[in-house]
C-alpha cells in the first residue's frame, strides 16, 4: 500500500532520453541501409539548425580559410569558387558539436556495427552555374577500410533538386564489394571507377532533398553527381563515420595514394 501510495506521489525521476526514438522507423532505415547501400532520412536537422550550419559554413570560409592549409578546401576550374571543405573538424571544430547529435550516433553505431568514430566533416558546395561534376566512385577507395563498415551522412543545406546536381546512387552496389578503380584526375575526387556500372540513370536512386534532410550511404555504394547547371547553388556538407574497429587495407591505400600524388586536392 505504502509503495503504490508513494508511486502516485513521488514523480518520476527523469529518465535518460533515448534518442533513437526521435528517429521514424529506425528499424526499416536499417533494413533498407543493408539491401540498398543507401537511404534517406527527411527532417534530420530542423530549419534552425540548417541556418546555423550555414552561418558557420560562410564564416568559417570568409574568415578563416584563407590562412588554412590549401589541401583544406579545392576550389573550381576557375581558381576562386570552393568546390569542397576539408576536414573541417580540424580546421573548424566549432561546426561538430552543430551537426553531432546522440540519434545520429546512435543510428550510425547501428549501421556501422561498432562504435562510430567522426573521421571527416567535409562539404560539396556545387555552385550555380559553376559546380562541377562527381565521377562514379566508391568512397572506401578514398577511405581504405576493412571491413567496410564505413559511411557518410550527406546534409542539404540547399535543396537538392535534378537541376543543380543531385548524387545518384546504384541501390545494392555496395553488395559487390570493391570494383576496379582508375585515377580519374579530377581535383577533390582522384580515384574513380574503371568502368562506370551498366545501371541506365533512371533506374538510380536520386537524392533529391530539402533542406535538413539527409543521405546516408555505405562507403562501397556507387555514386556519382552531375554539373550544377541551375541558377541555384547546392550546398551539401558530410559527415564521414567509421566503426572503431576497421583497419587500413593497404592495397587499397596504394591505388589511393597513387591516384591523389597524381591530382592533389588544390
Ligand atoms: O555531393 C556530391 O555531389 C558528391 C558527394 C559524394 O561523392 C559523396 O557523398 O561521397
């Protein structure tokens, strides 16, 4: 009587939030991650949020790229509009605290099998009319890892439209494994596939986003994205996760060196 007395009374402690809860159905992205190598997750981040990200994007560019190494960014062909960021939790470590968030480590955790690690917050800016293309690649010949439980979350800060660029996934070519790869000599993305896969575009996964909605891909999905060829820039900015347990595979790292010695980001 006494204890039913004092539950009625005494309010509940408050209980750790489990995060992993604010995420829809996080049974099916799972499902849907391990069959197609890739999903989205709309409403990842809220409008506030995006605009913070924003703000901080084109503060840290103004103020403080010019006096960073310039492997921290590649710019265009034209020698002045950032194509990408770089390892921007080193070179601007106030943007990871805006963007990691306990469900995102938690569903990561999920997906990478072990506990994740931030290893790369990068963008790909795209600009109107200037952003240029992505060849097909799959970034674990960037990344190196075995076994592959690797990936990245990709965040529109714009909206991804078909006009300015959206990336195209090929849905379960991560099941395949590595394929053979080529340096493709474009700045920003060295390695690329030696044959781009039979898959006809129509049949790809697009992503098309808005803003605060996000991809997230396995790191042997094949993706690729076109030219902005649109009055509207496409600002995405990644998150690249590993499980603490993967290793560098060092055939892998050759071809990678090889490729990047060949066309180095800036
Ligand atoms: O944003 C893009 O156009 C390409 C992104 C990409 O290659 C990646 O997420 O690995």
């Amino acid at each position: 009587m006494t204890v039913e007395l004092n539950a009625q009374l005494t309010p509940e402690p408050p209980r750790p939030p489990t995060f992993h809860m604010s995420l829809p159905n996080v049974a099916s992205l799972i499902e849907d991650y391990q069959c197609n190598g890739v999903i989205r997750v709309p409403g990842l981040f809220s409008a506030a949020e995006v605009a913070g990200i924003r703000a901080e994007l084109e503060r840290f560019m103004r103020d403080d790229l010019p006096s960073r190494p310039t492997d921290a960014r590649t710019f265009e062909a034209d020698g002045r509009t950032v194509r990408n960021l770089w390892r921007l939790e080193i070179h601007d470590p106030a943007i990871v605290p805006m963007v990691e968030k306990p469900e995102i480590l938690s569903l990561v955790s999920q997906l990478v099998s072990g506990e994740p690690l931030l290893v790369g917050v990068e963008t790909f800016n795209k600009q109107a009319r200037v952003g240029s293309a992505v060849p097909y690649h799959q970034d674990n010949a960037y990344f190196c890892q075995t076994p592959p439980d690797m990936l990245t979350i990709w965040i529109a800060i714009d909206p991804v439209t078909m006009a300015n660029g959206p990336v195209y996934y090929v849905r379960g070519s991560q099941k395949s494994g590595m394929q053979p790869t080529k340096p493709s000599g474009v700045k920003g993305n060295s390695i690329g596939m030696a044959e781009p896969p039979a898959v006809p575009l129509e049949e790809q996964f697009c992503g098309l986003l808005e803003p605060g909605d996000a991809l997230i891909h396995q790191c042997e999905t094949i993706h690729h994205s076109a030219p902005n060829t649109s009055d509207f820039p496409r600002l995405g900015l990644l998150l690249v996760y590993r499980g603490k347990h993967t290793q560098t595979d060092p055939k892998l790292k050759a071809a990678y060196t090889a490729a990047v010695s060949a066309t180095p980001p800036s």
